[in-house]
C-alpha cells in the first residue's frame, strides 16, 4: 500500500467505490487496493505492447494485406 498512484485513484472513486469493491472481489481480488494495481499493471503493458506494434516494419505489414487478383469470369 505504498503506491501513491492507487491511493490517489481510490480517492478520487467517490460514488463508485462501492461498485468497484464488488467488481474487485468479484473478480477474485482481496482488496480493492490490489485490484487498482492489477489494472494499472494491465494498462502499462497494453501501451508497451501497442509501441513495440508501432515499432514493426511497415513493408513487412503492406506484404500480408495485399490481396489476391481475382479472375474477370466464374468459371476459371
């Protein structure tokens, strides 16, 4: 219980803290704490995962959409 980041998005919940206290231990969480942590983590390797996307070789990308020319009558 050390991160500021979950302290502060615990406090600012107001309303819905209740909502997501059952959706936390729902989902299998001890505490709404962990479960705030837990989603943070998901967020950070999500963007991680969408730079390393943005990353790739876009000539390999154009390759694999290219699609194939289709013949001018039915029964070729």
């Amino acid at each position: 219980m050390n991160n500021p980041q979950v302290l502060e998005i615990i406090e600012n919940l107001k309303g819905r803290r209740n909502y997501e206290e059952k959706k936390a231990s729902k989902l299998g969480f001890n505490s709404l704490y962990t479960y705030i942590e837990n989603k943070i983590l998901k967020e950070k390797e999500a963007e991680a995962a969408k730079i390393l996307e943005q990353s790739a070789p876009k000539e390999e990308v154009i390759e694999a959409e290219k699609p194939e020319k289709k013949k001018s009558c039915s029964c070729c």
